[in-house]
C-alpha cells in the first residue's frame, strides 16, 4: 500500500491561537478583496471586479470554517 492510500498525515499540533489567528488573517483578507472590488468598479475594471468577487466569496468558506471549528455559537456547518 503507497503512502497516498493511507491518507493525510495530520500531526493536530495546532493551537486555538494558531486558529484564532488564521481567521483573522482571512477576514483581513477578505476585507482587502472588498476594497480592491469597489476600486476596481470605480475604475470600470470588469476583469479585476471577477477576481476580486471570487476571492472574497472564496474566504467567506474558508471564515465559516475556522469559526465552526473554533465552536463559534450560530455558525452550522460549512457543509450545509
């Protein structure tokens, strides 16, 4: 059996801080994607607005998931 049918190795040496710190450095990212959206609309960029809508909905998952996982109250599954 290769090591690709045994799966992940997962070593849960994450912190809560390391976490807490992921979903900060997400939203502040997602905030930059907002900023860049709006000046790109504002300049009549339709191919940086795309891009700029498409990361920024992107990190709405990647949030939603480091808030279920930090046991967030009111956040379901970032499956449903």
């Amino acid at each position: 059996m290769s090591s690709a049918d045994e799966g992940p190795h997962r070593t849960y040496e994450r912190t809560w801080a390391d976490i807490e710190t992921m979903l900060e450095a997400a939203e502040a990212k997602q905030h930059e994607w907002k900023d860049w959206f709006e000046r790109c609309r504002e300049a009549g960029d339709r191919d940086g607005m795309k891009d700029a809508a498409r990361n920024h909905k992107a990190l709405e998952g990647v949030i939603k998931t480091l808030r279920w996982t930090l046991g967030e109250v009111g956040v379901s599954s970032p499956l449903t």
